[in-house]
C-alpha cells in the first residue's frame, strides 16, 4: 500500500475519534502517544505493519480545522460541569423503589436499575454536565465527551441523557481525573 493509502487510513481514524481531531487541530497531543494508540487499528485497516514514525509524520501534517456551523467542541465550552461523590447503583423491583430517594431510574426487565446516594457503601461519582437549552441539541456532545474520557483511560460505567443534562457515572477514584481533564479540554479551545 502506498504512502497515500497509509495517510487516509490515519485521517479517517483522525475524523472518527472527535478527541483525537481537537487534539490535533488546537495541537495539544503527544503525537507518539497517540500513534501507538492507533498504531493497531491503522494496521488492521492496511494489512500490513506500518512503522510507528511513519504513523507520527502523518499525524504532525494534520491540520484540519472543524468546518461545524456549531461544533461539539463549542457546545461542551458552554456546559457547567460537577462531580458528586457517594452514589450507588442497585436494582430493584417496581414495589421496592419507593424506598430509596433515587437520582435515576431506569427500567430493566421487571426490574428496575436506580441509582441513589449511599454515603456508606459508596462506589460511584457521578459527573454531572448541564448544558445550555440551545445547545442541547447538538449531535456529537455525548461522542466528545466520551473521547475525551477514553483518550485517558477513563473507564465510564454508565451514561444517561436526560433532557439538558449528560450523567456519567465513573468510579469514585477516576472522577477527579475525568473532571481535569474535561476542564482542560474546555481551557484550551480558542
């Protein structure tokens, strides 16, 4: 496969992954960290191995600019973001819920998954974004924000859309994590 060929592979991968394109676009990345990341997927897509300098050339040559009238990355500027700690997440029956004071229900089966505030056997974080009514409406909000989690490693448990708001339930250790690096992402857009 040609050089060409080689470079599309990378930039489709780029364009798939909204994270990995801001990324590159506000130039915030380690290009060798990310060409490892991807290194197995752009061979997988070649059929043949590609070296890891050749995969960090075409990465330092990217330079697209997001061409969105509103993109993602601009929405997420706008949303408010916190982290509350003490959730738990437990599944009930339709008789039992009424016990707990629940922050989420959800059905499942002839059951029903809630999560609610346990302060003493406590596992989950609940990251918490609320975003502006207009903004609520544009597509790639969730993707972004579940790149830019998976760009660190952070492992996301559940996530729930409702209404102007994104939940993310993360364990109680990642979600200092997930909270800096959100607010990093929102720091550096220009």
């Amino acid at each position: 496969m040609s050089y060409l060929k080689i470079s599309e592979i990378i930039e489709s991968i780029i364009n798939e992954n909204i994270a990995y394109k801001m990324a590159l676009e506000n130039e915030i990345v380690n290009y060798t960290a990310l060409a490892k990341k991807i290194k197995p997927k752009v061979e997988s897509l070649s059929g043949k191995e590609v070296p890891l300098n050749t995969i960090v050339k075409i990465l330092t040559l990217y330079n697209k600019k997001s061409d969105y009238l509103m993109d993602p990355f601009q929405a997420l500027k706008q949303v408010s973001i916190s982290l509350e700690y003490g959730f738990s997440k437990k599944t009930v029956s339709y008789d039992e819920i009424f016990e707990y004071q629940f922050t989420i229900a959800v059905k499942n089966g002839d059951m029903v998954d809630i999560l609610y505030k346990d302060d003493k056997n406590s596992e989950l974080a609940l990251l918490r974004l609320k975003m502006k009514e207009n903004f609520s409406e544009v597509p790639g909000i969730t993707v972004l924000i579940i790149s830019i989690l998976e760009l660190f490693e952070i492992k996301i448990k559940y996530i729930y859309r409702l209404g102007h708001e994104i939940l993310i339930l993360l364990s109680e250790k990642d979600g200092p994590k997930a909270l800096e690096k959100l607010a990093f992402y929102l720091s550096i857009q220009k």
